[in-house]
C-alpha cells in the first residue's frame, strides 16, 4: 500500500500540538469564540429584512465578475452607504478579507516602491508580500518609531504602509501616530479594520473614526463583513483614484464573481443596525470592557481577550474543559500566534453574567495574560 502523500507531516503536526480540525458544535453552546462581536448574525430581523430585499431584485446571484456583468445595484447602494459612513469617496466590494488583502498590496506594491508591514499583519497580507516586485520590510509591531527610522531611509518612488486597525490575536488597537506618519511623508497607508469596525469609535466606524482622522487621498480603509456585520465578504475604501485603479490592476477584483447579493444586502442592513443603535451597543461594549477588567485585569480596546498559555497541548485541554461547561472560546497555536494562546471574545450578545463566569473560568491555572 502506498504511503499517503502528507503522512509525515501530519503526523509530525500532532506530535508538536499543532494539528488543526474542524468541529460542529451543539447550538446550545455559550459562543465565546467567533468574531460576530455584535451578535448580528443571530439577528433574525437583519436576515429578514435582507432576504425580502433580495426578493423584489430581478436576479439573485452576481453571476460574473464586477467587470463583466456582476456588478448590481445592491453592490452600488451599500458602497455609497459605507462611503457616506465612514468619509471616503470611492468603495469596492469584495469577496472576503483575504482576497481585500491579496487585492490591495498586490496590485499597490510596484516595482521602485516600498511596503512598510506591521511585524503581526494578518496572514494574507504577508502571504500578498510574496506577489509583489516592490521592497517589503517589516517593522516593530505597533512601533511608530521603528517605522520612522525605516521611512527616513526609503528612497523608494512610492511608500506604503499597511497595518491594523485592532491586531485579531493580541486584541491591541494601532496607535495614531503611526497614522501621523503616513501623513507626515506622504505615504499611502492601509488599514485592515476586520477587527475594529463596528467596534471601536464615536459612531463605531473604526481608528479613523476613534482619532478623528480627516480622511486623505493617503488613507486606505479595508473592512470585512465577517465580524462584526455579521454577514460575509469585504469592502475597500479610499480615493477614486485609488479605487479606479484596483478596478484597473486588483486580479480578486477583474477575476474573481462579484460578492454575494444576499451577503451585500445582509452587511448593509447590519451597517443600519449600527447606525440605528450606537449608543446602545457603545454601552454594551463598555460593560463587557468592565467585566474582562475585573476578572482578568486586562484594559482591551475593542472586545477581543487574548490569555497567553504557551502550551500547545494545554490549551487544547482548557478549551475543552470549558466546552464541558457549556462555553466555547477560541484555543489557538502556532504559527497562528508566537505562543499558544486562549482567545475569548465579549460578544455583546451574550449575557453579562455569563460572561464574567467565562472570564473567571479562564483565570485559573499557570497561564500568562498577554
């Protein structure tokens, strides 16, 4: 019998701890692990109002790409909704954050320039790093002036700077000066605010809308529909200039079937949702902040609780023993992360009360909070 092809490197991924599978998990289960931070996607009302919407279109798929014959009204009106939202000229839409990322330092990142990436940019954006001809370089996370130091040396025709709104695994949010800087030498600067829309600012836009940042034709803003919009997809956001070249050069963009209508329509009522009820879910972040304060002595910036355990086999073991218990939190490893790590979100859904025993649950045994 032939020996399978990866026999040995799965064998060697569960000797280190590191071997990955997927579980379907009871609907009972207290969700302390995905990135729905609002609880929209248990929203039957957003679902509702979405598929009644989809109904009365005259088609209920894309069909083809953005440039052929994929592009609809519905893609239209929720980009000059996010637009309007968020203070930039031009959107896009896309497929997901992966393919955004792939779309945006791909296609930006020429021959004579220079990408400047936070050490800890989400996997598509390094694995993006690897299609383009432009110089990469990778900073000191969250490190304005290592980021400095290496500008001042660039001698490229173009500077780019890509980071993160709120980091997915650390849960730490960038700070301003970093944006400064684009500003200051006229770099284009990217955002991935995957983790930080919806949860962080005074109308829950993201940084920008958190530091009061007058947009420029400099700044760059990706989001996704996958977290807090509770939906699917993603979007791009900047200058018309920048968006009609995407449109012009970004391979996920020309090649790739424009996004799901039920999925646009389903992240554009969860953009109302947030419009309509900031205040209420501003608080409800807060108290949820409060509670993972009091319990675990940890300040977050947004709702993701990262508890360091650096034990790829004792991670696994506590996520478990808390899935026992009725709650389910995130248990990652490497190459994920440096060091293993439990990962609780504090969805705004879920019940304050419940929350607090969950953190309290964690906060047991020789682990390191990060």
């Amino acid at each position: 019998m032939t020996t399978p092809f990866y026999a040995n490197e799965i064998t060697a991924l569960k000797r280190s701890g590191r071997y990955r599978e997927r579980h379907l998990y009871e609907h009972d289960v207290i969700d302390l692990a995905s990135n729905d931070y609002l609880g929209l996607a248990d929203d039957p009302t957003l679902m509702e109002q979405a598929y009644k919407t989809l109904l009365k279109a005259p088609s209920y798929a894309a069909k083809a790409s953005m440039l052929v014959n994929g592009y609809h009204q519905i893609h239209a009106d929720f980009e000059k909704a996010l637009c309007e939202a968020n203070g930039f000229e031009a959107g896009l839409l896309l497929g997901s954050g992966f393919n955004a990322n792939i779309a945006l330092i791909e296609s930006l990142v020429r021959k004579g320039d220079a990408l400047f990436m936070d050490e800890k940019y989400h996997a598509s954006g390094i694995l993006a790093t690897k299609l383009t001809d432009g110089k990469v370089t990778f900073f000191s996370h969250n490190d304005p002036h290592d980021l400095q130091e290496k500008l001042e040396r660039s001698k490229a025709k173009r500077n780019i700077i890509a980071v993160e709104g709120i980091y997915s695994m650390d849960g730490d949010i960038l700070p301003r000066e970093i944006i400064e800087l684009a500003d200051r030498y006229g770099a284009l600067l990217i955002i991935d605010e995957a983790h930080s829309s919806g949860v962080v600012g005074k109308r829950l836009m993201g940084v920008f809308d958190l530091y009061d940042i007058k947009i420029g034709v400099n700044h760059i803003k990706m989001g996704t529909l996958g977290k807090a919009y509770g939906s699917f997809g993603a979007y791009i956001l900047a200058s018309e200039h920048i968006v009609d070249y995407l449109i012009n050069r970004a391979k996920p963009i020309i090649y790739a079937t424009a996004p799901s209508l039920f999925d646009t329509l389903l992240g554009h009522q969860a953009l109302l949702h947030i419009q309509q009820n900031r205040e209420s879910l501003k608080q409800a972040i807060v108290q949820r902040q409060a509670i993972v304060k009091e319990t675990l002595g940890l300040d977050i910036p947004g709702l993701i609780v990262p508890v360091v355990i650096d034990d790829n086999v004792r991670v696994i073991e506590i996520r478990d023993q808390l899935l026992k218990e009725g709650m389910l939190v995130g248990a990652i490893r490497q190459p994920t992360v440096p060091k293993a790590i439990i990962r609780l979100i504090a969805r705004v859904s879920v019940d304050l009360g419940l929350l607090r025993d969950a953190c309290a649950a964690i906060d047991v045994g020789p682990m390191t909070k990060v």
